[in-house]
C-alpha cells in the first residue's frame, strides 16, 4: 500500500488516469494538492445562471480571465449510481430527489419563475388589441392605392379571428384581384372550400400565410395540393417554398420584395444581384434549382443560410458544386448531418473561401477534424405533462447531464457501468463542438488502492477564457463524425428531423425488397465418426458438466489433449488456441469457425436481414455502432404516427442481460452507447403471457454440418419466468423481474416442467402448443440456412456444435427470435427429467439427455432430437 504525501506518489499511482485524462503535466501539482485538501473553490471563478427561460442553466466566468491550462478545478460527484437502481435510490432518498430537480430545472418553482421573468420582460398583448375590422382595412388599402393611381397588391389580415363566413364576405378576389401577397395567419377558417372560393381569382398570388388555422390540423395536405392548381404563380405557402419558386422567392428572402414592395416595377433582368446575404432556413426546399439560385443571378452573395431543408433532390455532391461557383460566399448556415453531407470537414476542404460554417472558423474546423453541428441548434429541454411525477421527471432529464466510467483493477473488468452527476457546477457546463474548457472524471486513491478511490471530475480552460463568457465543454470528446458525432449530439440537441426520416426510409425500403434466395445444400448426411475398430472416443474436456455427466460406453474421458478424438472445450478454438494446444487437423472440436455470425446479437441481425430482410419472427434491429441515423428516423416516424415506440438495448456479447435497458426515451438509448457497442431492437410489448407473466424459451439445435446443412433440434426446451406481472407501466421498465427471464442469474429461479407448461398455456390460450412449435422449427432452420448461405466459410467438416436458442411467443402466438447462444454445455439440461410432449412423449432424465447430445453430434444417434 501506498500513502500519498508527495507529487511523485501521485503521479507514480494515477500516471495512468492523468495520462488518459489528458490533464497537462504543469497541473499536477496543483490538482495534487486540492484533491489532497479537498478544495472546491470554483465559486470564486464562476457564477451559475438561468438560461432558455428557466429550463436550463449555463456557467458563466465571473474573474477577469483564466488562460488556457492556468487553473484546474474539482468537481464533486452529486449522485452515482448503477442505472437499475435508479428509480429505488430516488424512491428512499428525498433529499436527492429535491437536489436533483433543482439542478436539472425540473421542480414547479423552476417554471413559475421561468413564466413570471417572460411576462416581466415582455408584458403581455391581448391578441384583439388594437386590431381593426378586416373591411375597414381593404378599404383603407383601396382609397390609398386610388389616390396612388396604383393596384392593391399586398394584404395582411393576421390575428383578426376571421372565420369561413366572414372570409366570404369580404370577396377579396372581385374588390382586389391583383394581389400578390395575402396573409391570414392566426384566424378560425375551417373549411377548404372558403379558402378555395376566396383564392380562386387570384392570377398574380405568389404569397400566402394560412399557418395557425383550424383547417390545416385535419385537411392540411387536401387544401396544399388543392391550392397549388388554383395558383400557377404561387411561391411561398404557410412560409415555405412551392416547388414553382423562383426569383421572386429569393428576393422575398432577401428582403427585396414583401408588403412594402411586392413586385419590381423595373422589370430589371437580374433583380438579386446585389444581395450579399440570404435566409433560406426552414423554407422546405427540396430542390436548389440552379436555374433560379445560381452565381450569375447572385453574384455578391457571401452569407448563405440553407438550415431546416430537405433538399432531397439534390445530392451532397451537386449542392457542393453549386456551392463552389459562389467566389465570393464566405459564410454558410447548414445542417450537419444533412444535404451536404455528415462532415463539415468535407464542406470545409470542398469550399475553399468559406470563412466559417455554422459560425465556427473554417480553418479550426480543418484544424479540429469534426463536424459543427450545435450553432442554432435547440437544445432539448426538459418537458412535463401537469401532475407527472418528479422523480419521473428527473429520470427523464437526467440524460442531459449524465457521464459515465467503469471501475477495473488487476483482476477484471466490472460488467456494470457507472452513472454520475456532476455538482451544480459541473452540470451547468453546456455543449459546444469549440469548447473552452475540458471536463473528465477522475478517482483519486489516498492509499494507491482502488478500494480507497474518491470520484471527482476535474475541468480546466483549453482555451484563454474572458469575464462574462459562457464556459462550455465537448459532450462527446475525441468523437467523430466516423463514430456518428452528429446524430449522438440528437441526446441533447433537436438536430434536423428530416434527414433521420430519410436515413429510415432509404433503410426500410433495402430491408423490403431483400427476400431469401440462397440455395441450401441437403444432399448428403454426416457419418458416425467413431473408429472401425470399435474403440471408444477419447474425450478431452475442461467442462465440469461433461466430467460428471458423459458417461456412454462409446466416449472416453482423457486428460491428454493431443490424443483427443473430440476436444469440447469453453476456450475459444482460433488457430492460436490450436498451436499452442497442438491440435491437428483430424480431431473433432465443437466450436465451428465464424459462428459470430449467429452468437454475437449484432452479426446475427446482419445475418437475419441480408437474407430475409424484415421477416415477421425476427424483431426490427440496428446496430447502434453504424445505424444510429436509421434508428433514430424510425423513432421519429413511430413517434409521429403515434406507434409504441419501447426499445430494448443489449451488447453485442454479454449474457445474463449484463447492461441491458428497456426504454422508450430517444435521449437515453442514445446515452446508453457510451457503455459499450449495442444492438437497440424493437420490444415485444405485446408477449404471450403465462399466468399474467412473462416468457420466453430455451430450445437446443445442434450443428452437425454447414456444408451441407445438417441440423437437430431438440425434442425438449426450457421455460424461462418472469417472476412479476407483466406491465408496460413506465415505472416498471427498469424492474429486472417484471421485464427479463434469466432468473438463475438474479433473483429467485421459477422452474416449470415442459409438460406442465404446454398443458396450461393451451388452456389458458385455447392454442394447440404443436402449432406453435411449428412456427419455431421452421423459424430455426430459416436461421441456420442463412448463415449457411451467407457464410460459407463457417463450413469445417471436424467440427460439431450446440447453440441454445432463445425464442418468445408474442400475443398473435408468433414466435420471435430473441437471440442465438453458444451453449458448450448442457448445465440445465442435467438439472431436471423433462417429458419430451413436442416429440416422444417421454420422460428424459437430464443426465440421459444430456449424453444423446453426444451420440447425435458424434455417432449419427438421433434420440430426442429430430432434424430440421
């Protein structure tokens, strides 16, 4: 043991952190010396205020200025935790209950304050104040433009409460037929056929504002496709673009045209070209015409705004050609990811006389190698539903505070990872991608042990700091847009929904049009490979269960590896493990090469979706590590069609439900990516439920071939209980025995004999239980003849293996493929005598079965199993 007293003890013990951590050498002494003394004295540098009306707070810097590496500072650790046991701790504790809802602006005191500070500042307008009669407006507009010997042209009759009849009433198109602008946004109007009737004369209309009317809640579309054949000329509706913009739209943009001037009397033939700076943001622009928006009509535009559009018919590569022909565009507003791409690195190097993107500097974000994303992006902030509990409210918001690390020491890894929040100050740091400070944890270990570790966070300025500057951090330091930077900043920012729903749509239709097509080999059976002679197998194992339980005539235990026939190991069997254990090329093992392919979740959903696409049996899956774009469009898509939208996380390769998460918050899906690479895959809300709890089933297949496919599944499975009534209830989500089965890792083990359970399930369903098993044959075999087609190269004709395959019966009784396990041992299967009601009928003792596994796999001996 080691007692720190000088700066060499800490550096000697926490050379590894402080490395990692990337703390400048010339703080150790000082960050020595306040975790020595436990000083937390940010409150004489910073000061915390309230920002985005109450929802939010930022930190601000209250001394003169702190150069860059000047200063380092501790953090405290307000709460930690492990995430299930989250809702428990702020059930017990309501002291942090209060602390963390003052911290994450969640608590009611918050939002009063938020609204009394708006009204103060703002005061309040009663939306009739001031308002004339429409009439007496149009008839103001007639005797001006007559004395003007001119044309009415441009009408606002905004907030005016106009309803269907009294629209009617005014005959706008006989009193002003020449208008080129009407806007009536904010009034009661109901109907299309009022609008149509009151538009319907307008030849010369090229803008019209019916946003905030009652009719475009449930006739929207109807009324858009409607008044676009009564209007040839019209270019903006409900302040976006038509796809007949023109011109006249840029210059409406630019400023050019409007109320004051709604038309160029010159008739001048380039009427933009001494714009300088355009606002196209959230003009839902599809197409960036280069017949309308091109250097030759713009040449003196350096400040281009293009954020909130689609521009889906315009590829990344065309925009970033039309772009380059503007010589002398400096500055440039988009959304990253978008229609130019992911990378603000690339629209950077593309566009060489860009100034900045997204207000950042062009030459830091070379300099940086990552993509802008957070200028003008919203932040997300916290929302609640009036009566919601608190401590739902602070599970919810705590996602945009959280931070994450795992604890290690010389013997393992801890499979659990721990949550943090940081104190008020900490937490009041806000994202930028050009951040002025750093941020990480840090465990100080008085005594060089981990058991002594204290958790902190320390920060310190990357960059000189001036007074009254917001301090900001990274959120996702050293990630990239090759680790989809952009689409992980959706946690805690609303990043452009439509290019997600794109990313979706690309995605749904791949998987739609996938149908399987592989030709599967049956031609040929494997033979029996015991020795003509007689003699029996000898078997090399490090399985206690095959030590106990192998005890058929025709295998032999041996402790001599080298003159094994069959070698079953738990070791991964690669070329390594075979030099090293010198194995030769005729000595069977049970493990066959590439069958990551199925064992690993990540691999098998790949595999699953390169054959069949999106099959009824298989649950929608994304990989988090390459397909977060996809998973968040088809979030937004369920979200906004008002579909169940609970998600389940698992890592691509951990067992007994290690790090796995029920949820229904995009935000926390997101986050859970720092734990570790996962899958994210659709819930089966809607489970079969037996006795009002949850299930699923353990069935056993056994691998003889790849090449050709020879498959067994077994004649008995295993039921697997939830130890809770089934709820969906949002509370419920993180309880381990209401939502997952694997109870002999956890909690109290409910075993059920096979037999039993196919009696009461058919009577509590009026289901026949062998209908159902035919669902699952035929789902496990469309697996195998996947990887069997699609991975050729898992073919080894020395060797032989069993998989576990877990399956769950939803509400329709479909099964659905939960995951593929490589089981080397059979521990349950020794456990109990289980009558085999799918198959013979019989009793089989564990021990019996157990041994059959052996006969099938090795000498052709098919009891108990039948072939697929």
């Amino acid at each position: 043991m080691v007692i720190i007293k000088e700066l060499k003890d800490f550096v000697d013990v926490h050379g590894v952190l402080l490395a990692a951590s990337g703390v400048p050498a010339v703080l150790y002494q000082q960050l020595f010396e306040k975790l020595s003394s436990e000083t937390f004295d940010g409150g004489s540098f910073f000061q915390i205020e309230l920002c985005e009306n109450g929802k939010q707070k930022r930190l601000v810097l209250s001394c003169d200025t702190l150069l860059k590496d000047s200063q380092i500072f501790l953090v405290d650790h307000a709460w930690s935790f492990r995430l299930p046991d989250a809702r428990n701790q702020l059930q017990e504790i309501p002291e942090l209950v209060k602390r963390m809802a003052t911290l994450m602006c969640v608590a009611d005191e918050f939002d009063l304050e938020a609204c009394e500070n708006v009204t103060g500042e703002c005061g309040q307008v009663s939306i009739n104040e001031a308002k004339e009669n429409p009439q007496d407006i149009i008839d103001r507009e007639l005797c001006k433009a007559r004395e003007e010997d001119r044309d009415v042209l441009w009408l606002e009759l905004e907030d005016f409460q106009i309803d269907d009849e009294m629209l009617c009433s005014l005959d706008l198109s006989s009193k002003l037929p020449n208008l080129v602008g009407l806007n009536l946004w904010g009034n009661k109007l109901e109907t299309i056929e009022s609008v149509a009737q009151t538009v319907g004369g307008f030849n010369q209309l090229r803008a019209l504002w019916l946003n905030e009317n009652p009719l475009l809640k449930h006739c929207g579309t109807a009324l858009r496709n409607i008044l676009l054949d009564l209007l040839p000329q019209l270019e903006i509706y409900n302040s976006q673009f038509t796809h007949n913009y023109s011109q006249w739209a840029l210059g409406f943009c630019a400023g050019i045209y409007g109320a004051e001037k709604p038309v160029d009397k010159e008739q001048r033939a380039c009427p933009l070209k001494d714009v300088t700076e355009l606002d196209l943001s959230n003009r839902s622009i599809h197409n960036l015409s280069n017949k309308v928006f091109n250097p030759l009509e713009l040449p003196l535009l350096t400040s281009l705004n293009l954020r909130g559009n689609p521009l889906d018919q315009n590829s990344a590569e065309n925009l970033l050609e039309l772009l380059h022909g503007f010589i002398n565009l400096q500055s440039l507003e988009v959304d990253i990811p978008g229609p130019l791409g992911s990378s603000a690195v690339k629209i950077a190097e593309t566009l060489p006389n860009l100034s900045s993107i997204n207000g950042v500097s062009a030459s830091k974000i070379l300099e940086e190698e990552k993509v802008i994303v957070d200028s003008n992006l919203e932040p997300r902030l916290p929302e609640w539903s009036n009566g919601e509990p608190l401590i739902d409210r602070i599970l919810r918001a705590m996602w945009m505070y959280l931070m994450t690390y795992r604890l290690a020491d010389e013997e393992k890894l801890d499979e659990t990872p721990v949550w943090y929040m940081m104190d008020e100050l900490g937490s009041a740091l806000r994202h930028s991608d050009v951040p002025n400070f750093k941020i990480v944890p840090f465990l100080f270990m008085p005594d060089g042990k981990i058991t002594s570790a204290i958790s902190y966070s320390v920060m310190w300025p990357n960059n000189d700091v001036h007074k009254g500057e917001e301090c900001t951090c990274d959120y996702l330091p050293g990630i990239g847009e090759d680790k989809q930077r952009s689409s992980r900043l959706t946690a805690w920012f609303h990043t452009p929904e439509y290019y997600f729903i794109q990313m979706h749509d690309q995605y749904y239709h791949k998987l739609h049009s996938t149908a399987f097509r592989y030709p599967v080999r049956r031609d040929s059976q494997t033979q029996s490979i015991r020795p003509n002679d007689g003699r029996p197998l000898l078997v090399y194992t490090d399985n206690v269960q095959v030590e106990e339980f192998l005890n058929r005539p025709e295998f032999v235990l041996t402790d001599d590896i080298k003159k094994a026939d069959v070698v079953w190991t738990s070791m991964q069997i690669d070329e390594e493990f075979k030099k090293i254990a010198g194995l030769k090329d005729h000595q069977y093992v049970n493990q066959f090469p590439f069958e990551a392919c199925i064992v690993m979740k990540h691999h098998l959903a790949q595999t699953i979706q390169q054959a069949h696409g999106d099959p009824q049996w298989f649950q929608i899956t994304y990989n988090l590590e390459t397909q977060l774009s996809e998973l968040i469009g088809d979030y937004l898509v369920r979200d906004k069609e008002g579909q169940n939208n609970l998600w389940i996380l698992k890592p691509w390769n951990m067992a007994r439900t290690i790090d796995t998460t029920v949820t229904g918050y995009l935000p926390t899906i997101i986050r859970l990516m720092e734990t570790g690479p996962k899958i994210c895959q659709k819930y089966i809300e809607n489970p079969a439920l037996f006795k009002g709890r949850k299930f699923d089933l353990r069935y056993i297949v056994l691998l003889r071939s790849v090449q050709p496919l020879e498959i067994f599944l077994s004649d008995i499975f295993w039921v697997r209980l939830a130890n809770n009534q089934y709820t969906l209830e949002e509370s419920s989500l993180s309880d381990y025995e209401t939502h997952f089965t694997v109870m002999n890792y956890r909690g109290q083990l409910n075993h059920i004999n096979t037999d039993e359970f196919v009696s009461e399930f058919e009577h509590e369903h009026n289901e026949r239980w062998v209908g159902i098993h035919e669902k699952v044959r035929a789902m496990i075999r469309a697996v195998f003849e996947s990887a069997s087609a699609l991975h050729p190269e898992m073919h080894c004709p020395t060797a032989r293996a069993i998989y576990g395959v877990d399956v769950m019966i939803d509400s329709e009784f479909q099964p659905k493929l939960l995951e593929v396990t490589y089981c080397p041992d059979c521990t349950r299967a020794c456990k109990y005598d289980v009558k085999a009601v799918v198959g013979s009928g019989e009793i089989i003792k564990g021990s019996e079965f157990f041994n059959d596994i052996f006969g099938c796999l090795f000498l052709n001996d098919s009891r108990h199993v039948s072939q697929l």
